[in-house]
C-alpha cells in the first residue's frame, strides 16, 4: 500500500514539473557562480619621449 502511495506521488510530481515546464518554471536552482578574480598588473610609469605615441587605453 505504502509503495502505491509513493508511486501515485511521484506520478503527480512528474506531471506537475511538467505542467510547470511548459511556462518556463524551471525547479532545479543553478549553482550559484563562482565570482570572477582577474589580477591586474600596475601602469608602468611614463617615460618622457618626444617620439612616443599616444598611451596606451588600458592603464
């Protein structure tokens, strides 16, 4: 008896997360991201030079 209950919920379950799959509800929640680190190395000082170009965008 106690494994038709189980049967006929787990039946109900499935159909359920079907129904809701349907408009988008997804029940599985995503891992939440690991955050992204990016070490930045440091400007180098500029160097007094007639013939140097414009300075670089990223420092």
């Amino acid at each position: 008896m106690q494994a038709l209950i189980q049967i006929i919920v787990g039946l109900v379950a499935a159909i359920a997360a079907t129904a809701l799959a349907q408009f988008g509800v997804d029940l599985n929640v995503p891992r939440a991201a690991d955050r992204e680190v990016r070490r930045v190395a440091d400007c180098p000082e500029p160097v007094a030079d007639l013939s140097a170009g414009p300075p670089a965008r990223n420092c």
